[in-house]
C-alpha cells in the first residue's frame, strides 16, 4: 500500500534495513489519528471487497453520483470484455494514495502501473460511513501531464528501459504526480485539474482506450492458466516453468529459487533470503514479457500490491531457465528516489 497526505506511513525491512518513509503531513506519522486509521481502513476493506464480490462492494461502499460512476465503468469494463475480473485486475495489482487522510472530502487514487490505469475516488464522510460519492478511471498519462498524449503502451512498457527498474519508475512518477497535482486543496477541483469535466466526451473517446488496454493485459496472463490448441511449445514449458517457481517460492522461500537464478545480485539475494514463505503462498502472475530466447515474468501475492517479483529465464532446449529473480518494494523504491532529490541517508 502507497498512502498519502502524500504517504501515511510505510516501514520496509529487508536484508537487516529499515527504510522510513517520511509522511509530509502535519500528523506525526508514528500516531496517526483515529480518523486517520479509519480511512486507511475503510479503502483496504474496499479494495480486499472489490476482489471479492464486485457488485457487492460498489453497493456498500458508494453512493449517489459515485454509484453512477462506477456502474459506468463497469459497463466500459463489460463492453471491452473484461466482465468482473477487469475490476479484480485492476485493484488487486493496485497501489494507492491517499489526499485529505482525515478531512470530510478524501481523495483515494489508485494506479495499476501493469496497465498504466489510474483509479480516482472521491470519498465523504456520511451519517453511515464514509462512501464514495465521485469515481473515474484514466489513463496514466492524463495523471502525470496536463494536456499529455495518450500513447498505446503503458508506461513500463516503453523504451529500452530494464522492465523491472520500469516498473517501479512507473509507480514513483505517477504517485508523484497524484501528490504534486492532488494535494488536498485540489481535492474540489480535481476533475478540472485532469480536464475531464466534460464526461460524456471524455467516456465516448478515451474511457474505451482504457477499458481495452486492462482486457488486453488481462488477456496476455491467460496464457498461464489455460493451455489453447495449437499453441507453441515454448508457451507451455514457460507456464511449466512459472508454475514451478510459485510452488517453490511458497512451500521454502527462494533459498531453491536463488540456487537456479545464478544472476541475481548479492544484496538482492540477501533480502530474498530473508521474506517468509507464507507471504508468497498467493503468489500469481501479473504482466510478462517475452522475447528471442527469453522472458521475464512479474508476480505479485493476492493479499497485498506492495511489492512486486520479478523472475527472468532463458529459453533452453526442453524449457526456460531461471536466470536472476528481483524483489522490488514500492514504497522503497519512492524513498529512494525521496532521499536522493534531497541528499539525505536512504537507510537508518
């Protein structure tokens, strides 16, 4: 989870080092308020519900024009293909930030960076609970630029860049541009900021670039669950291969897994060492890419989009090797990026 009056507080502890992320609220990060964890709460019981039961949760957690606004994408959803699983894709592998944490109006985002699909919700405080009365979906691009193209990739998809690193840019710069754009004064206007004040243009000509563009990825991780006739060889022994790699990494961890992956780095081997194998235990595919010879499979745990797995084989003759594994926390990774714009020491 990625929350903010920019980020609420987030503690990552790997290979014996603790990385702070610093919360720029006025609350001390270390004693948030009651209405401060209650809202954290209520987005995380939201999104566990969206998996879950779909229609279930839009009917308790929104209201009004929110409702409206979620049936509608669910129908952009439907006429794409994607049915209900676009919305478990599209939360599940979701991280999230968080503006106004503990004001009446709450701007919860969410950024899918495998489909590059942002998710706003405007969240206020009712006799009942706090519920969704505002909702959109965009395209990641309109996120982080006024004015921007829409291009057919997702971000971590383009260039020549090494996909995992692309990854975790791709979540670092949308949510710096989410806080930057939508702090909490910008929570009122935050539909003129993007320049979709018009909805039924803004529906009629790019919500069905970003209800494609989740099918597609959708479509692409098939490949994994279902075998297809006629398929090439190379597509199964891959499915064999990840499949593999899920059942270890759940039974002991990666101690067997970094025996293969000769390439991964030492500190990287150090920290995967140290995960437990029950959190890895839901592990499933969530993107890949494929090329001459070789591919790189991300994975992440149904339970939680904090951090992804990247697992990258070579094509050998009956099979895939597995080559180096990569473990990148996102919260991590933003204060990384934090500590370097400002000189100050990564780790404590």
């Amino acid at each position: 989870m990625l929350t903010s009056r920019t980020f609420w507080t987030t503690v990552f502890l790997a290979a014996s080092a603790t990385v702070y992320l610093p919360s720029l609220a006025p609350a001390d990060p270390l004693k948030p308020t009651l209405a401060e964890v209650n809202a954290v709460e209520d987005v995380l019981r939201f999104r566990t519900d969206m998996i879950a039961d779909p229609d279930k949760a839009i009917r308790a957690f929104t209201t009004g024009g929110g409702r409206t606004q979620f049936d509608t994408v669910a129908k952009e959803m439907a006429d794409a293909g994607s049915g209900k699983a676009g919305w478990r894709y599209l939360l599940g592998t979701s991280v999230f930030t968080i503006a106004g944490l503990d004001a009446k109006r709450t701007l919860v985002t969410f950024y899918n960076p495998w489909a590059d699909i942002t998710l706003f919700t405007v969240w206020e405080t009712q006799r009942a609970g706090r519920r969704i009365v505002e909702a959109e979906w965009l395209p990641g691009d309109m996120v982080r630029a006024e004015r921007a193209e829409i291009e057919p990739l997702p971000l971590w998809l383009r260039g020549r860049k090494y996909r995992p690193a692309a990854v975790a840019d791709a979540v670092v710069e949308t949510v710096k541009a989410i806080e930057t754009r939508f702090a909490e004064p910008q929570i009122a206007v935050w539909r003129e900021t993007l320049g979709i004040t018009d909805g039924r243009a803004y529906h009629r000509i790019v919500a069905p670039i970003v209800a494609h563009r989740l099918f597609e990825m959708q479509m692409r991780l098939k490949m994994f669950a279902i075998a297809t006739e006629g398929e090439e060889p190379q597509t199964n022994a891959l499915r064999v291969a990840v499949a593999g790699f899920i059942k270890k990494a759940g039974r002991e961890g990666f101690k067997l897994l970094l025996e293969e992956a000769r390439e991964t780095k030492a500190p990287m081997r150090a920290a995967l060492a140290r995960i437990n194998p029950y959190t890895m235990r839901t592990l499933a595919p969530v993107a890949y890419v494929a090329g001459e010879g070789h591919a790189t499979i991300f994975l992440q745990p149904a339970a939680t989009a904090d951090f992804m797995i990247s697992a990258r084989y070579a094509e050998r003759v009956g099979g895939y090797k597995l080559q180096q594994i990569e473990f990148v926390p996102y919260a991590a990774a933003y204060q990384a990026t934090q500590s370097q714009a400002s000189g100050a020491p990564l780790v404590k």
